[in-house]
C-alpha cells in the first residue's frame, strides 16, 4: 500500500518534499516496476508467442490469411497478458481490477453489436480452410452465380457474367447450399432436343452425336449420348448429354454451340422441331341470323 499523510496542505518545497516524499518515491518505483516488467514481457513474450502461433499454424497447413490473422490474435493477447502480469507485480491491483472490468464490458459489448461481423469472420475461417471452392471457380447460390475473384475473411468478391462485382458475407455462402461445377475433373452439359413425333429417332440421334463430337473441348471419354427421356404433347424429347472437362472448357459456350450446330442440321435435313399446340376435335354449326332477328331459311 502506498502511505498516506494525514497532515495539511504544504506551502513550501520544503514541506511538500517532507509530507510527499515518501509517497512520490514509492509511486516512481512502483510506476517503473510496471513499465519494466511490461517491456520485458512484451518484447521478449511476443515474438515467441506469435513464432509459436505461425509454427503450429503452419504445421496444420492453413492458409496465409489464417496464419496472418492467428498471428495478429496472438500480438494482442501478449499485449494484454503483459499489462496483467505487469500490474500485478507493481502491486497495482486496482488497475487490474479496473483493467478486467472494462475488458469484459467491451468483450460484451462488441458480441452484441457485431455478431453478423464475427458470424462473417468465423464462416470465412472455414471457407479458406474446408475450401468448398477456390478462386477462379464459378459457384452458384441461392439463385445467384458468380466467378470467385477474391475470398477474404468478412466477404467474398465474385464476377458475374455480365462483368458486375458482387459482394457476399462468407456467412451466406458458409450456411447456405453453394453448388461448385468446377470442383470435379469432369462435368456433364445437357440440352433438350424436342422432334416430331413421325421423324426418325435414329437420325435425330445421329446428329446431335456428330455435331457434339466436332465442338472443341468435348471429351470422347465419357463419350456423348442422346437418349429419348421423354414423350412431350408435341415432341418426341431427346436429351443430348456432352462432358467437358470445367478447368478448361466453359460450359454456357459449349451449350450453346451444340444447340446451334444441332438446329442448323435438323433444318438441312427436315428434321422438325414442333412448338406445342391443342388440336380441337368435333364440329360446329354456323347459323345465319336475319335483320328482323329470325333464322334465315337460306
């Protein structure tokens, strides 16, 4: 405890030295036995807490941005068990009293006003260390689509087709169902082929397997197919199913070159790809009114 004099108000260097000497020197000592011990402690605990920290990060092989983060956390608790450590050995129990109270009120604090934050923080952790999809992947979710172009710890930026940048919360990505065609070696392109029902299955066929083996980035192995998978109202469907390799090839560009190339041949050869349309059966009678509102005879 430091003393206290119980004496009046000094009016002279003298006696303010006399009353507050003690006091001022045991106050001098007890200050520089914090800052030394603070100084030692975070110079020398720092580095070796965050080697440590890197050491086993690494070891686990996490990512740069987790190492850089879990390196950061561990700076601040050296600072913070320093301060402790320090107090307690300066004999400043109040101040670490003091120090722990408001560290608790801002830990509470911080939990209730920037939950979605640390929900953010915490899904991007698993997305850079579970890697359900990496740069450069074209993922789809909840309806949207995009090219990952950068995955940071609080959001993701992805590239839409239409060259917009989109931002999502990794918590979005992180709970909800995130579809990645370009995690496999192989991903299989399809289209629908409607002909009519009195053309030739076997030639329909033929075609839409021709004009899928000439597109660039077609594998031969799985090799294309076109199965019958339906009978519509108006059309006999056949499903002309091609497999690209996604780190490649583009899928939409492969699509679309199919569908083109396959129109193009069924109209050269009379192949007919119907719309739908209602056939009505049965018949009417028309009959023709007069001006005076009765039923002509003729």
């Amino acid at each position: 405890m430091l003393p206290v004099l119980q004496q009046g108000f000094p009016t002279s260097i003298n006696e303010f030295t006399t009353q507050y000497g003690d006091l001022l020197v045991s106050f001098g000592i007890t200050v520089l036995s914090f800052v030394v011990t603070f100084l030692i402690l975070y110079l020398v605990g720092k580095p070796i807490l965050v080697r440590m920290t890197k050491r086993a990060l690494n070891a686990r092989e996490f990512s740069p941005s987790i190492v850089s983060v879990g390196s950061s956390i561990a700076g601040t608790i050296a600072v913070f068990g320093a301060v402790a450590i320090a107090a307690v050995v300066a004999g400043f129990p109040v101040i670490l009293s003091a120090f722990a109270t408001i560290f608790a009120a801002l830990a509470l604090g911080f939990a209730f006003a920037a939950s979605d934050i640390v929900e953010n923080f915490i899904a991007g952790i698993f997305i850079i260390k579970d890697k359900p999809f990496e740069v450069g992947d074209y993922i789809e979710w909840d309806g949207n689509g995009g090219v990952v172009r950068e995955i940071n710890l609080r959001v993701s930026k992805l590239d839409t087709w239409d060259n917009e940048q989109v931002t999502v919360p990794n918590g979005d990505l992180a709970n909800g169902t995130v579809t990645n065609p370009m995690a496999n070696e192989t991903r299989r392109v399809t289209f629908d082929f409607g002909i009519e029902y009195d053309a030739s299955i076997k030639d329909a066929r033929s075609i839409i397997l021709e004009e899928a083996a000439k597109i660039d980035g077609v594998l031969d192995d799985p090799e294309p197919a076109a199965p019958v998978t339906g009978l519509a109202d108006s059309a006999v469907v056949l499903n002309g199913r091609v497999w690209i390799n996604p780190q490649e090839t583009g899928a939409g560009g492969v699509k679309h070159q199919l569908v083109e190339n396959v129109k193009r041949r069924f109209d050269a050869e009379g192949i007919g790809m119907p719309y739908p349309y209602t056939e009505l059966t049965g018949s009417i009678e028309v009959e023709q009114i007069g001006h005076d509102g009765a039923v002509a005879d003729d």
